[in-house]
C-alpha cells in the first residue's frame, strides 16, 4: 500500500522563495515591562486541601496539628466553595481577599443598597451569604 502522503508531498515542485527578502526590524514599538506576581494562596488554601484531598498542611507540630483538625470540622467544601459553619447552624460562604470588596461594594453601594453603617452593611452581607439548606449538626 503506497503512502498517499509521502506520494503527493513528492510530486510538488520546488517551494519559491520571494525574490526580494524582507530585513528584520530590530526595535519593539510595543516594548513593555510585564510583571509576573506570585500571589500568595488564599487563607482557607489549607483546609481546602485538606478537606478535598485529605492533605495537611506541611511541617505542623503535634499542637498545630490538633488545632487544625479542630478547626476544619466546621468548613464544609462543596461544589467548588468553602463554607463555614456560623452561629444557629447556618453556612457562609468563605471569601478571597480580591471578592471581599466586590461583595461589600454590591451590599454597599449598589441601587437597593445603601449607607446604612459598618454593622448594617455587615448583617446585611452575612444573611445573604447565608445557604438555603442551613440545619444545625
């Protein structure tokens, strides 16, 4: 069996090269200084991990690491959020760092929002953030 390939790539006549070559431009009107930032993992990256994976943190002392089992029994990860156990047996959402002002801007400045103060504004967030299926364990 002949390749088809191989049989139609020989039967092409010599590639033609431009007759007049193009010089190569040296400068960069578009030069810019990127920068590449290394973030630091969000502050639940360890329970996350833990509670998904089964990975503990490394390099935790015996302390350390009855303290952590203590705390992470009242995070629940599901479907991609991290939620923790409040008050009255009701879940709320964990947050990174760079959601926590779009959520406040939202409950604060939005058109039914308003300035209603720090502790206005903050139960306001808490009982939205609240999940439908709150039961106490």
């Amino acid at each position: 069996m002949a390749n088809v390939v191989v049989d139609y790539l020989s039967h092409l006549g010599p590639v033609s090269t431009p007759s007049k070559e193009i010089a190569i431009d040296d400068s960069f009107p578009d030069e810019q200084l990127l920068a590449i930032f290394q973030q630091a993992p969000p502050w639940y990256a360890n329970i996350v991990n833990f509670k998904v994976c089964g990975v503990l943190p490394p390099g935790l002392s015996y302390q350390q690491r009855k303290k952590f089992f203590t705390d992470a029994k009242y995070y629940l990860w599901e479907d991609y959020f991290l939620y923790k156990l409040c008050g009255y047996g009701i879940y709320g959402r964990c947050l990174h760092e760079e959601e926590v002002h779009s959520v406040l801007h939202h409950y604060h400045a939005s058109t039914y929002g308003g300035h209603f103060g720090r502790d206005k504004t903050s139960t306001k967030v808490l009982q939205a953030n609240r999940l439908l299926l709150a039961h106490t364990l």
